[in-house]
C-alpha cells in the first residue's frame, strides 16, 4: 500500500466514529491524522508514553497487553482492521497503562487529540459516536472478566471459536472455518489460559469429534453440538 497515496478522508468515512462527517469536516479531521507502517514485532506505543491520540488499525493485527512484575505477558485486546482503541485514556490526559504491539506487518491511522477535541467543538453529536464506541468497549471487557469468573477455560475457548457464529442460524452438521488470526499463545493469554491448556482443549474437541485443526484453521464440524457441549474441566 502506498501511504502517499492513501485517501484518508474517503477512508475516514466508513469508519463508524466519522461516517456522519461531511466531506469538509472529514478533511479537517484527516489532517489531524497520521499513517503509520510496522513491521511484525514493532511497539505501537508503551506503557508509560504519553497519550495524545487514539488508533485504528488499518492493515494487520496489534495486540494490547501488560507485564506482570515477573515478566508474564496478559493480552488484553487484540485488535484488527477498522477498529480502534486507545480513545479513552486520550481523554484522561494519562500515559498510557498498556502496550500495543504489531502482531504482523500492520498500518496504524494515529487520529491526534487536537483534530477530535476541534471536531467535538463542531459538533456535540460526534461526542456521542466517541462515548458510544467507549462504551462499546468497556462492555466487551465487563463481558471478559463474566466470562474469566463464571466460565471453565473449555468454555472461554468454545466461546472463541464460536464468537461469529449466529449458531441458530446454522444447520445442523453445516461446518465452519474458522481462522486463528494470530499464534495460539496470543489467544490464550488473551482467554486467561496457558498455551499447553489452550490446545489440550482444542486437541480434546477434535477427539469429540466437534472439530479438525489444520495448523490455524479450526474446522467445527456442528456449531450446535460444540455450542453445548460440556466439557468436564
């Protein structure tokens, strides 16, 4: 992708923050923004950093994660094209208190605190569409830590691989694909599991002949019957 070239007000609009921006406002805000190329294993931002924008992914995958006192890594979002993060803490005026790192080659869109707080000013409506996707957000995590407290790790992996999937709308035995967008140790720390239990699960679903794993692609065979099962652990 040539970033010179990237039309940034076209793709600002289709953004769910900005697709009620004018073609004029749109313009302004994107002069307020800044693309930006990584490469997998490069830091996005550290905690610490101060905070004066918020991100969307472009291209690739970025994970957010802490560091344990000892060093153990906790994902905590993992975040892929089009969506955005950091939007919260921009408004605190407070460094930031997570990492964010390229998981994979990636184009990060930095949206700078000045262009939104100039916008907002235009428009008290645009305020809204930015709590709305905070609290979007939030929500997503409140459901995290149900699912950490209430769910088995079985449970939190099923809950994964089926977390696209209208399973009443599937027919029976009809199977599924669905691709791992990054290693299986990142999306076990992000479920609060270790990798060799991660895949204990997996290879124990496979055995109940719910799914078939071919490297990052995981084949459920009967998204009814893997939606409620019952795992013993």
């Amino acid at each position: 992708m040539d970033l010179q070239r990237f039309d940034l007000p076209r793709y600002l609009s289709v953004l769910p923050l900005f697709n009620d921006l004018s073609p004029d406002e749109l313009k302004r805000l994107a002069e307020g923004c800044q693309l930006r190329r990584f490469a997998r294993g490069d830091m996005v931002f550290r905690v610490g950093e101060s905070c004066d924008a918020f991100h969307v992914t472009v291209l690739g995958q970025v994970k957010l994660f802490a560091l344990s006192p000892s060093g153990q890594e906790k994902v905590i979002e993992l975040i892929g094209p089009g969506q955005s993060f950091a939007e919260a803490l921009m408004f605190t005026g407070r460094p930031y208190i997570v990492s964010a790192q390229a998981l994979s080659d990636a184009i990060v869109l930095t949206v700078g605190k000045a262009a939104v707080l100039a916008e907002i000013a235009q428009d008290p409506r645009f305020a809204l569409r930015m709590l709305a996707g905070i609290s979007r957000r939030l929500h997503g995590l409140v459901h995290d830590v149900q699912a950490y407290a209430l769910h088995s790790g079985a449970q939190r992996v099923i809950g994964y691989l089926l977390r696209d999937q209208a399973v009443e709308d599937c027919a029976s035995g009809e199977v599924i694909t669905v691709s791992l967008p990054v290693s299986k140790a990142t999306i076990a720390s992000r479920l609060s599991l270790t990798p060799e239990y991660f895949s204990r699960v997996l290879h124990e679903l496979e055995a109940a002949g719910l799914i078939e794993i071919d490297k990052r692609d995981i084949r459920i065979l009967d998204a009814k019957r893997l939606a409620t099962h019952h795992p013993l652990q």
